[in-house]
C-alpha cells in the first residue's frame, strides 16, 4: 500500500514538472518574440541604438515568426504604407494572414481590403467580405465603415 502511494505521488510530480516544463517554454518562446520585437522598435525608432531599418525589420520579422501578433499587425501597416521601407503589399499580405489568424481585428480588415483590391495577392471577393465581416463583427470602426459603404453600393 505504502509503495503503491509513493508510486503515485512520484507519477504526479513528473507529470506536473512535464507539465510546467511544456508551459515555460511556452513562456520562454512568447518572451523571446517579445524581446526580438522592442529590438526591432529600438532599431526602427533610434532609441538607444543607431536607427538601422534592415535590422529593425529583420527582428520585427523573427518576432512575427514567432508568433507575436502585435510585430505581424505592426509589419502588415509598415509594408503596406512603405513606412521607412519600400512598398511591399505581398508581404503585407503574408503578414494580414498571420494576425488576422489571431483574431485581430485590424488585420482582419487590412486581409479584407487586401483581397478586395486584389494587392498582394489575387482578387478574391468572397474571401475579402468573409474577413471584413469578421473585423466589422469585433468592432473595428473602419470595416464597419467599409461595409456599409460596399453594402449601399450593391443595394442601390
């Protein structure tokens, strides 16, 4: 009985610590794409180094990768506006598609305007107004916007 209680308890505190284990990393991965993106701000903005927009994008980038999903909504509004970088609404697009995944509704509507206007990728109407509902359905004021303007231009 004594054996049979000690065995159990041994059983729960190794798959407590794998437990533990699987969620510092994930922990650790959120705080590495975190870290990687204030890089890439620092080297985007001038604050605290040389500003320096290869590396800025580059971190920005390993962080999107990542998985943050305010360095996937900052990337899409750079590459899309050429803000301190050239235009580039292919990679624009790739990065919508990641946070608009992440159910952010910003990117949402850049993914749908994107679709629409067939930049970055080729024009698909059905997927544009899918994802302008999504982003309209949690609030953001320019879908909404958007889409009682293409709603008044089909109904009248």
């Amino acid at each position: 009985m004594y054996l049979s209680k000690t065995l159990a308890i041994f059983m729960t505190i190794i798959s407590m610590s794998g437990f533990a284990q699987n969620s510092k990393t994930d922990t650790t991965d959120l705080n590495m794409a975190v870290n990687q993106y204030n890089i890439g701000e620092n080297y985007f903005h001038g604050r605290t180094v040389a500003q320096n927009m290869s590396k800025a994008i580059s971190f920005m980038e390993a962080a999107g990768e990542n998985g943050y999903a305010k360095a996937q909504l900052n990337l899409v509004r750079i590459y899309l506006r050429g803000y301190k970088v050239k235009k580039n609404n292919s990679k624009a697009f790739y990065w919508a598609k990641k946070a608009a995944a992440q159910n952010i509704s910003e990117a949402q509507y850049y993914l749908a305007t994107l679709y629409l206007e067939g930049k970055g990728t080729k024009k698909n109407k059905q997927k544009g107004l899918q994802w302008l509902l999504k982003s309209k359905n949690q609030g953001y004021a320019k879908a909404s916007e958007k889409w009682d303007t293409l709603e008044n231009k089909y109904n009248s």
